[in-house]
C-alpha cells in the first residue's frame, strides 16, 4: 500500500507523525511524506533514516491557522495535488482538515489534531470574533471535513467538539494516540518533584495553576512541547517563579534527552489543559511511570479513566490538596504512576495506533472496490 501524509514541523504533530510513519514502513507500507510550516532542521528529520520506503517532501508552506495562511493555502493544495498525480498513492492521511477537500479522486481521512474554533469555544465558551478570515477558515474545514471518507479522532470528546463546531456532515472515527515506549525510561529511581509542559501565558494549557500555590515539592514547568536540538555548549535559562515558601523552576524549551530525563525522575506529572485533542504529553509521562494529576475534564477523564488523580475543573486550589496527598502518600504516587504506565501500554503505544490506521486505511480500501 502506497500512502500519502501530509504533517507540519511546528507542533507535536510533528512526532505524531514520525510515530505513525516509522510504524507504517516498519509495516510494509510505502509513504510519501509531505510537511509544511518550515523546512525542518536535521535533527527533526534523523529518524527518517534508514526507512527505505519512505519519500519526504518539506515545504515552507504557511498553515491555515498562521496568520496569512489563506494566502499560501491554495498554492500548498496545488503543490499536494502535484506530488500526488505524481506518486499515485492508494490513500490519502491528511493531518490538516483544511486539506480534506483536496480535488482528486483519491479517498482520504483527515485527523483532527485541534483547530481555533474548537479551542475558542473549549477555553473561552464562545467563537472568536467573526471576520472575513474566520469564514474562509471555517468554509475551509468543513468541506475538508465533508469530503473525507472518513475523519479520525482521538477521543469522543474531540468528535463531540467537531460536530459542536462544524456540522454533522462528516464520518468520524476514534484512533487514540501513539507513542513508542523505548523513547522513555519508567524505571529510573524517582524524585519528589512535578512536571508540567506548556508556556506560562497559554490559557488553554494553564500550566499557571501550578504558580498560585507552594506544594512542599520542586516543580518544573517546561515551556515548551516539542523538543530542540542538542546545543554547541551548554545553556542555563532556568527561571525561578516565586509562590512563596517554595520556588518553581521554569524550563525553556529542552532536547530530546533533556525531557526523557524530567520524565523519568518526576514523580508527577500535573496535566493541567483545558483544551487537549490528543493529549501526548501525558501519554509520554505515563510511560515514564510518573502519576497522572489531570484537569477533569471529559477528554482526560475518557483517556485514563481510573489511572489517573483529578483535580476540580480549572482550580488550584483543588490541584494543590491532590499534590499535596501524594507528596504525603509515596506508596499512593507509585501506585498511580504503575496505573498510568500499564493503561499507556495497553492502550497508546505506537504499535496498537499503525495496526488501528492499517485496519481502517484496508476498510475505506474496499469500501471503494465495493461501490465501484
């Protein structure tokens, strides 16, 4: 099977893809990778190699959601139609909506990673402002959504939010996220400490629930995502944020190994969000054994369901009480954190996300047959 992806370089989509990517090559499948956003440096692209089956288009094509991304969109869409007439992919897995109403006949699923007016009305409880751009935006999704044969989700929530958002018009599916267990270390000798990742103004994250109060324990906020690569020398841009008798220390963004070794020494991890359509960073504390303290909300509450501690919807207040109970409780920590390992290895490694997409990818396969 010949495979079409498209991703970008600026989020965590980023490694959602090379999860998927290696996974289907790995498989036997042949891929043709096209990204947008910036072209990527090499320490982004260094999985790429020795995947014989793959073959990578990167392009600095601006996003919808960028600001004038409108105007770089239809000549991203000729590009992609271009690389397609040339490659002649069976499918088409397309990791931007925007893109689902690509005009070939290819058939296609389009994952819905998160978009402006799902997070406007999960963080703000309304739309954003109605402007000329926000129509093209929205026009724009939903016929990429309608033209899909099918539109991959991560949780129920998030297909709950997409109908809220755009209509009732498309097919939906749920494949939950993936991550590769040999990234991460669940068995190195813990600290009493918490982690969270997300920038300090980014409402949606609110990793700033953290700072309104001390919890008797170091915490580390970094803010930042996606990784970087390793620098020349090293460079210390550690900040303190004072909450009182307690110091919390603020991370700019880290490489690769840098988080690994947060992970696997926290014994926390706060997930603080209020919007999460995929939720991998929790994923990948999970697999390094930390115990899950999540905002409870229904897409957290579907994903981890008993593995996990919830603190009231958005309150600090309520975040601080269930640290503290497990900075008290040690054996109470460990117990959630070998919770939260075991449910990211039953149900969000890489391995289990390629055979659910390889399953659905044949399904919509010969569906066409079919109908033909």
């Amino acid at each position: 099977m010949r495979i079409l992806v498209t991703t970008d370089t600026f989020s965590g989509v980023w490694t959602y893809t090379r999860e998927l990517v290696s996974g289907l090559v790995t498989q036997g499948a042949r891929v043709v990778l096209v990204s947008f956003g910036e072209i990527p440096l090499p320490h982004q692209t260094g999985w790429m190699q020795g995947l014989h089956g793959l073959e990578y288009h990167p392009t600095a094509f601006r996003l919808d959601w960028m600001q004038e991304g409108e105007q770089d969109f239809h000549a991203a869409q000729d590009y992609l139609c271009s690389i397609i007439h040339d490659s002649r992919p069976d499918l088409l897995h397309l990791n931007q909506l925007s893109f689902g109403a690509l005009p070939v006949e290819t058939p296609r699923v389009v994952i819905a990673h998160g978009d402006i007016i799902t997070w406007w009305l999960t963080v703000h409880g309304r739309e954003p402002a109605s402007s000329a751009w926000l129509d093209w935006y929205r026009e724009t999704i939903i016929r990429g959504l309608e033209r899909a044969e099918s539109v991959v989700t991560t949780s129920r929530w998030m297909e709950e939010m997409l109908r809220v958002a755009y209509g009732d018009g498309f097919e939906t599916c749920v494949v939950a996220p993936g991550r590769n267990p040999i990234y991460f270390n669940p068995f190195v000798t813990k600290e009493e400490s918490v982690l969270a990742i997300g920038r300090l103004w980014d409402t949606g994250k609110q990793v700033a629930l953290l700072t309104q109060h001390s919890h008797g324990m170091p915490v580390c906020i970094v803010g930042a995502d996606h990784p970087i690569p390793p620098p020349p020398v090293p460079i210390r841009a550690d900040v303190k944020v004072s909450t009182g008798e307690h110091e919390i220390s603020v991370k700019g963004a880290q490489t690769e190994s840098q988080l690994r070794t947060l992970y696997s020494k926290s014994t926390i991890f706060a997930a603080t969000s209020r919007y999460e359509p995929v939720g991998m960073t929790s994923i990948e504390a999970a697999f390094s054994r930390c115990a899950l303290v999540a905002n409870d909300t229904p897409v957290y509450r579907e994903l981890w369901g008993d593995a996990a501690l919830y603190f009231e919807r958005n309150d600090a207040d309520s975040l601080t009480e269930i640290l503290g109970q497990l900075h008290k409780d040690r054996e109470m920590a460990r117990l959630y954190g070998t919770r939260a390992y075991n449910r990211a290895r039953e149900r969000f490694s890489a391995r289990r996300m390629v055979d659910d997409y390889l399953r659905l990818y044949r399904q919509l396969r010969f569906s066409r047959v079919a109908v033909a």
